[in-house]
C-alpha cells in the first residue's frame, strides 16, 4: 500500500511542475491573459460545465466512438493474433501486412475513412479501430508465439482440440501481454478519437475545441484538452483494476 502511494506521489511531481509553470506564466504576464488563461480559470470552467448536459451529451459521444473501436480492435487484435500463431497460413497472410501497414500513420487514412464511410461516427470508429488494433495485434501474436508448447500438448493429450486448445490455453498463457497491448491500444484510442473530431465532427470534444479556437474562447477551448485527459486517466485506472483481477495467480503479479 505504501509502495503504491509512493508510486501515485512521484507520478504526481510532473503534473505539478506543469500546473506551476502554467501558473508563473499566467500570474508574471509572460503569456497573455487573452492567449493562456490561469489554471484556475480553466479548470473553475471545467467544474462547471460538468453539470451542462450539452457538454455531457459531447462526452458520452466521443466515448462512444471510443469504446466502439475500442473494441473492435480488442476483438480483431485478439482473434488474429491468436489465429496467426495456430495457423501458419494465416500466420503467413498476416506477417507482411503487419509490416507493411503498422508503420503507417492512420491519421493518413482519415481522408479515405471520410470518403467511403461519412462524416459522422463511421469514420472515426474505424479511424480509432484502425490504430488501436496494430499494438493489440502485435501484443496478441508475440505473446502467444511466448507460450510453452509444452502446455498445448498437455491439452491436447487430454483430448482438447487443437482450436480449443489456442483460445482456452494459449489465450490465457499469453493474457499479461495480450492486456499490455490492449492497454496500449486504449490509450492510443483516447488521442486518435480526439484529433479525429478536431478534424471533422459537429460533436464530440474534439469539436468543442475547434469551436471555440474559432471563437477565440481560450478557457472553453482548454476544458476539452482537461475533459480527455481526466477520462483517460479515469479509463486507464478501470483497466489497471480489470488487469490485475485478471491476472490474480500469474508471476508477473506475485
């Protein structure tokens, strides 16, 4: 316990050093009133708009379209990486698009995803999909590829078929890297769902910003820069939470 609140106090210092500076440079005038507002003025805005339902209602959708790809990618991450290392034909598929297509910056893809899909929740699902997925993949494959053959060949001496044997054993063997990645991918989820609105969108929080950037609203224009990092922070805790019930009895938690 004290080992944890030691972790959470350090964790803290940085935070503290960048509200500081925020506030010097509010406070000496360094940066105008008009350009930088004061800590306080922000998150005194924050605290308000919290009880606006039409701020809310912004939220709920951009965590919508973050759980929706959110969870395809899980899904798909998981499902392939896991058939990747079952099957060497579909391992073999799947190496050289790995390769090809994990390097690139999906942001790149937005266009076409705007193109083909629309503007509304469509394409940005798939834009969040489409980066989350890569590290979940990634995660899955490399962490089943880990996996002692030895305990597959035990299942299946007992009779458990090969199919069985991979998403029963092998997925459970290989679940502290396959929750890494999927922690990766939410976290990446939470950035590629707000630049996605930033760019297109006549809702999320994403487009709070850009709107009143256009309105010259600088403390309504930091609230959702606060609002995206409190609901990562927030989702980042559920999932630590969900990981270490998961993996209750694994060495890497002893």
């Amino acid at each position: 316990m004290n080992r944890r609140v030691a972790e959470i106090a350090i964790g803290a210092i940085p935070i503290l050093m960048l509200l500081g500076l925020w506030e010097y440079l509010t406070v000496t005038k360094i940066a105008p009133p008009t350009l930088l507002p004061s800590p306080g003025a922000v998150f005194t805005r924050f605290v308000q708009l919290l009880g606006d339902s039409n701020f809310l209602g912004h939220a709920a959708v951009t965590l919508y379209r973050l759980f929706c790809g959110f969870g395809l990618a899980v899904i798909v991450g998981i499902g392939l990486g896991i058939a990747g290392v079952g099957s060497p034909l579909v391992g073999s598929l799947l190496r050289p698009v790995i390769r090809v297509l994990a390097p690139v910056p999906k942001i790149a893809l937005y266009p076409a995803f705007m193109l083909t899909l629309g503007f509304d929740h469509a394409s940005k699902i798939a834009l969040v999909f489409a980066d989350a997925m890569f590290p979940i993949l990634l995660a899955t494959y490399q962490g089943a590829l880990a996996v002692d053959t030895k305990l597959v060949w035990s299942a299946r001496a007992m009779g458990v078929s090969r199919t069985k044997a991979l998403f029963t054993v092998v997925l459970t063997a290989a679940l502290p890297s396959i929750l890494t990645g999927c922690r990766i991918g939410l976290i990446i989820s939470c950035i590629v769902v707000f630049l996605s609105e930033m760019i297109s969108s006549t809702d999320g929080l994403g487009h709070l910003l850009v709107r009143a950037a256009r309105n010259f609203q600088t403390v309504d224009m930091f609230v959702p820069i606060i609002a995206i990092s409190v609901l990562g922070l927030l989702l980042n805790a559920a999932f630590n939470a969900l990981r270490a019930r998961l993996l209750v009895g694994f060495p890497e938690e002893s």
